[in-house]
C-alpha cells in the first residue's frame, strides 16, 4: 500500500516538474476535482489534494458476531461520524443489547438501549489522498434499560443445611438508567472506496446509575459489564461503516 | 498502517481476558450462624462466661454431627440457621461421653452418656443483595430460642442481647445461654 503510493507519489511529481517548465495553467480554482484522477492532480499544484468530508455509518461487528455466537447475548450499534474539521470528527453510536449474567448463585438478565456522542481526533497524517484514520477521542454515553432477576440462591459458607433457599420468582426492575464517560482510541481504514474497517478499544468511568433496591447493574448496555464498586468499564469493537461524502476541501 | 491494525488488534483482543475473577471471597459477610455464648446460671446477672464440657451439638434432622462441635470444650457456639425454613432446632449434649460398656473392640453395646437439651430456634428471613460474586444472603429477624422442657435440662436460662434480636452478621454474640 506505501509503497504503491510512494510509486505514484514519484510518478506525479515526475509529471509535475516536467509540466513546469510549460506554462503554468491558470485556472487556479477548480473545486470538482476528482483527487482519484491523477491527470487531474496535475493540473493543479501537486501538494494541493482534496479530501472528502461527509458523514460515514456503519454497524459494529463483535455485537453482531456475539449475537450469533453467544446464546445469552443479543445486541447491534449504529457507529456514525460526520467531519468537521482536518482532523476533528463529531463521532456517535447508538444500539440496543440484551444479555444474561449468571453463576451458581444467581441468573438475570438485563435489556435496554444506549447512544454515545463525542468527538474524535485524527492524530494519523496520511499519505496524499488517503483518507484513513488513527484517532483518539471522548464520548458522553447514556443508557435506559431493565434488569430481570430470573432466579437466585442464598449464598452460604456453612452447608451444614442442604438445600439453601432459592427463589425463582422473576422480578423485573424497570427504568433504570446509567450515564457514563469513555476514551477511545482506534483506527479507520479505507479498505475500497468510501468504505472503511474500523476497530477501536475503550475504557469507561460510570458517572452515574440508578440502581435496583436490593440488587445492582451487573451489565449496562453500552458500557458492559460493571466491577463490584468501581465504576469502571471496558470495551473493544469492530466496524464497517461507509462514507457518504458532502464535499471536499484542501488537505 | 497494516502492522498499526494487527497491534491494536491484539490490544483489543487482550481486553477478553479482562474478566474479573467472580469467586466470592472468604472476606465477605454472607449469610451469618447464629452466636451464642455461654455462661454460668450461679451469676446470671454479672455474666460469668463458663465452657460447657463434652459438648456435641448436631440439628435435629440432620444425620451429621455439626462440624467443629463433635465433643468440645467451648464457651462460645455458632449455629447455621435453615435458609428454607423459619425454624430450626439442636440438640445440644452436655458430658457428652460414649460408654463402651468394658468392651472396647465391639461398639454394638455401646451406649451414650450425657444430658441432651433440644433448642428451638425460630426467625424470620429477609434475603439481601450483597455483590456480583457472592448473589444473595438471607439475614434473620426477630430471632427467639426456646428450650424444649425435658426432666433434667442442663440449660437453666436463655437471654438474647437485644429485644428483637437479629442476626446480620457473624461478628457479634447474639445469645447468652447459662447453665
């Protein structure tokens, strides 16, 4: 790949500088030009290069693949961001997940929806016209969702009396909610045109939560799985997302 | 770009690992036994603690002898209460002895010595969430003991330290027993 572009990227000078010597052209100003098209390129300044701005969606792709893999888990995510500047791209996802936690003690299974908001900042200085990205950034996430408690069995250390109670009696707790923060630092690749791989990692800091009386948010959709007390989360993912552009600008 | 995508892959793959160990640890309070303490009935108002000799204490029901307590020497007892059932009961053996009838190779004649004293023990349950590994435990309210009278009870008196007595934890002595 840098090395095709390191070839083109001599070509087009080569071009360039044989083009010099002839007169140089005086349309200046052609803001449609196709960046694809190299014999377009050379009609301008060769350190001229547009770059596309637009909004890009896609879906997440772990969600997906855990959902046909993974019996207890459901879930998708719409990934979206929108260019804003050079390097600045409004970034957001929304997503619904439905998962059971259990162990020998209890079973319970938590529902609901999500959608985070952010901002994300290409750090990756890419070659002429590519157009990929390695990025840091923040997102605000909230979420509303339920959690069931299916069943559940007294823990005990003394087994002197065998069986302890157990209660399946299923008890749902409505309207529960989670607001949280997240850094995420991932990349975007542009595999063809306008369509792009993306794969990111994230740590979340819960800001806040309503919890059920007597139970507490095992799992919180969008920000998985909780750690007893510590307000901690994390996350990785995958995306395919395509590009729909609105114009082009400078790079 | 590509070795950038391997490594961040591997990144992200390594966060699967992540998952806390869910084992609920020792440390935890959990469902707490009930703790009674004994003392002697000749000073029932200054609270002289006072061992009972050969102690066995088994639940009635249960073909187990309760572990830890198979003829001791203690003054103070913990007893796990029934999760299923708002009432549980023990017989406690005072000079609990086993006579071999002078016939010590053939323990089909042997017989028990011992002043057993069955206690009543009845509660109700409230079950309390306590974390992700541990799931639930059931802590009990307004705790009683009652002595079943018998010809010759060891036992002369049983107090709770609380009006209501509950029992929430296993720090703390909930009952004084004199004898």
């Amino acid at each position: 790949m840098t090395m095709n572009n390191n070839l083109k990227y001599i070509i087009k000078t080569l071009i360039v500088v044989l083009c010099f010597s002839g007169s140089l052209l005086a349309q200046t100003k052609t803001p449609e030009i196709n960046v694809k098209d190299s014999l377009a390129v050379i009609e301008q300044d060769s350190t001229i290069i547009k770059q596309k701005y637009g909004l890009r969606v896609g879906l997440e792709l772990s969600q997906l693949v855990r959902t046909a893999f993974d019996g207890e888990y459901q879930g998708f995510e719409v990934v979206g961001d929108y260019r804003l500047t050079k390097f600045i791209y409004l970034a957001g996802e929304f997503g619904a997940e439905k998962t059971t936690s259990s162990n020998t003690y209890y079973n319970a299974t938590t529902q609901g929806t999500y959608f985070k908001a952010g901002v994300d900042y290409n750090f990756y200085k890419n070659w002429l016209e590519m157009e990929n990205l390695i990025y840091g950034g923040f997102r605000i996430g909230a979420s509303a969702f339920s959690q069931t408690l299916n069943s559940y069995t007294v823990y005990t250390t003394n087994q002197y009396w065998q069986p302890q109670f157990s209660s399946s009696d299923v008890k749902t707790y409505d309207g529960l909610t989670a607001l949280w923060a997240e850094l995420v630092i991932g990349l975007k690749v542009e595999i063809v045109n306008n369509l792009y791989l993306g794969a990111h990692v994230s740590v979340k800091g819960l800001i806040s939560q309503e919890e059920p009386n007597n139970f507490e948010n095992l799992y919180i959709p969008g920000f998985n799985q909780t750690y007893d007390s510590l307000g901690v989360g994390f996350g990785f993912g995958y995306s395919v997302s395509y590009l729909i552009p609105f114009y082009k600008k400078d790079k | 770009m590509k070795y950038s995508f391997v490594i961040l892959l591997l990144v992200a793959l390594s966060f699967l690992g992540c998952e806390k160990d869910d084992i609920c640890s020792a440390d935890t309070p959990t469902t707490p036994s009930l703790i009674i303490r004994f003392y002697d009935v000749t000073y029932p108002n200054t609270d002289v603690l006072k061992s009972v000799a050969n102690l066995r204490i088994q639940g009635v029901g249960n073909d187990e002898v309760l572990p830890g307590y198979n003829v001791v020497a203690t003054d103070s007892i913990a007893l796990p209460l029934k999760t299923t059932e708002t009432i549980t009961q023990y017989r406690l053996y005072e000079e609990y002895v086993v006579n071999d009838n002078d016939t010590p190779d053939d323990d089909t004649d042997d017989y028990i010595t011992g002043n057993e004293d069955i206690i009543t023990i009845t509660y109700d349950m409230t079950e309390v969430y306590v974390s992700r590994a541990c799931g639930y435990k059931t802590i009990y309210g307004n705790v009683s003991i009652n002595l079943v009278p018998d010809s010759d009870n060891w036992i002369k008196l049983i107090r709770s330290v609380d009006d209501n007595q509950s029992v929430e934890n296993d720090n703390e002595q909930q009952f004084k027993i004199y004898h």
